[in-house]
C-alpha cells in the first residue's frame, strides 16, 4: 500500500446557506478508531440531508464529522484495532454519519459492504444511503409484502427510483407520483406499474381507482406538509405510512376520523442518528437479501450525472433544481465527472 498523506482535500460548509458555502478546504487524513476502517473515497453520494445541512437545518448527530456527504465507495486503506471484516485493498461501499465529500472517509466496519460484482465505483458510491432508506422504511417499517401496493412519492429521485426496484424485485405492485412525463417514463422503465402527475391529477384519487377502491397498503413519503392528509385518503385500510422527509413543510393538520376508521399506522424514521448497532442489523439484512439480487444485476441504481468533488455546489444546484432523474455523486477525480 502506498504511504498516506497527512492532509486531505475536503468539502465544507463556510456558513449556512445556498450551494456556494460549499468551498474545498484542506484537513489531517483522519486514523480510524477500533472498529473502524478508512476509505480512500473514490465516489460519495450526494442526498437531500446534504442540503439541508447545508442551509443549517439539519445539522449533524453528536459525535459525527461535520463534513457533508453520508455514502461514498473506494478502497480500504487503512484499519483501526479489532476489524475483522476487512483488509486494505477491499473495494467497499458504506453509509456514514458525515464526512463523505473528502477525499478520506471514517467508516464502521459492521456498516461497510463489499461492492457486490457487476457494479460500478460509481454505482456503488450512490447505493448504501438510498438502500438502506428503502429497505428499512418500506420493508421493515412499512412491512410491504408480495402482492401489495406500495405509493412512492418523488418516484424519479435517488430514493425513489431505488424502492421501484426492490419493491418489484420483491413482488410488490408500485404506483409514483412524479412532476413530469420523462420522470414518469423512466419510473415505468424501471418497472413501476403506474405513474402519477401531482400537477395535473389527484394523486389519492388515482391511487383509489387503480387499485378498485383498496388504495395503497405502503406509502413512502419524503414531502408531508399537505400531503399527509392526501396520504390518509390513499392509503388502505391497515395502510402504513412511512415519513422520511418533509419537502412540503413538517407540520400539518390532519383529520384523525381517517386515521381511526382506516386504522391507519403513521410512522416515520431519520437513519442517520440511528446507532452503529441498528445500521448494522439493517446492512446484515441488506447483505442476506438484497445483495445477491445485485450480484446478478436486477438492482442497481440510477445515476443521473456526477461532478468532481470540487464542484460540489454544482452538484447541490442540480439536486435544488428538482430536473434531475436518480442519484447525483462526487467523483474525486475529476477526469471521471459527467456533467449535466
């Protein structure tokens, strides 16, 4: 293994506000701790709690770096007292409590994954915050089984277009609502049975009638707000409600006669303040079921466009612009961007 640097390009945060806070600085190379392994990262995901961060209305768990940036892919270059998992050299994926637009990255071993074949450093870099999202939310949470229908709001995001996967993958129908008719083609391309335009019709409504009056037994919502209430009509008696994000606002008033009449179970979940012990109960799930699913290819991310670390704020521009389609990653070389 080649020696390691003592300093590294970072991206920080000057002070809250819009993409251009986020500037390149340089910091000490972090050593990983016991049970930790250091990644030299090659790619890092960019998601929506970035932003947030970002504008200061998300700020960081206790303990965790302060750098944005919760997944990255790239090799083992270092191990800290006690891993076992992994060696330098391993080519590893891995959700992270902060840090990951850096050009090194702290990781758990017990949250770290090898990057199954037949996908790319790229894919890979946009895989372990999206999964685990949906795995846990939709799966364990939402408990969505075979034969059911599950609702997906933001159907063309990271996030989104993830759950369309699994859920099809795990024989579930799957109804997205999206603002736009080339989102709506690539949710029904990757295989959702339905796409719903929020602009122009009623997303309750059509859920009603597409499934005869049932409506859906999941729903996965990153907006709340005016939404919640939309939901509760939707949903299916016994329906489940899953809240992972607030885009719309994160109060609202709702009518709780359909909450008791339909016996409905609103619940919701933040996966970065989770303990190491729960996200790797979720990565040992994700490792037995989803994983060999990825071995031969039926699951993989959607990767809109990527950008060199450096231009971050670039990056962050495309995620506010709302055009985007799959997920949105840092390359650390820069030769290896594809700009949008």
């Amino acid at each position: 293994m080649e020696k390691l640097p003592a300093q590294m390009t970072v991206i920080g945060i000057s002070q809250p506000g819009g993409p251009e806070v986020l500037v390149p600085e340089t910091r000490p190379v972090p050593a990983p701790g016991a049970g930790e392994i250091l990644i030299k990262v090659e790619v890092a995901g960019v998601n929506r709690p970035d932003v947030m961060q970002r504008t200061g209305s998300y700020p960081p768990p206790p303990g965790a770096s302060d750098l944005p940036g919760l997944e990255v892919a790239g090799e083992v270059v270092a191990i800290g007292e006690g891993v076992i998992r992994y060696k330098p050299g391993d080519k590893v994926m891995s959700l992270v409590s902060g840090g990951g637009y850096a050009q090194f990255c702290i990781a758990h071993e017990s949250i770290a994954m090898a990057i199954p074949p037949g996908l790319s450093m790229m894919e890979a870099g946009a895989t372990p915050e999206t999964l685990m999202t949906v795995w846990h939310n939709v799966f364990e949470r939402g408990a969505l089984k075979a034969g059911q229908t599950l609702l997906v709001h933001g159907g063309s995001s990271g996030i989104g277009t993830m759950a369309i996967q699994l859920a099809k993958a795990f024989g579930a129908k799957v109804m997205v609502t999206v603002g736009s008719q080339d989102k709506a083609d690539a949710c029904l391309a990757l295989g959702a049975d339905h796409a719903i335009d929020y602009k122009t019709q009623d997303f309750a409504a059509e859920v009603k009638a597409l499934t005869g009056g049932a409506g859906a037994d999941v729903i996965l919502d990153m907006v709340g707000g005016d939404y919640i209430e939309k939901n509760y009509d939707a949903a299916a008696i016994e329906g489940r409600i899953v809240q992972i994000a607030f885009l719309h606002g994160a109060k609202a008033t709702v009518n709780f006669v359909k909450l008791l009449v339909k016996r409905l179970h609103h619940t919701g979940s933040a996966l970065r303040p989770r303990s190491v012990a729960d996200k790797a109960a979720m990565v040992s799930a994700i490792e037995a079921q989803v994983l060999p699913l990825m071995r031969e290819g039926r699951i993989k991310p959607l990767i809109d466009s990527s950008f060199p670390l450096e231009k971050a704020a670039d990056a962050h521009r495309r995620m506010e612009a709302g055009s985007h389609i799959g997920k949105i990653v840092l390359t650390v070389d820069a030769r290896e961007g594809r700009e949008v």
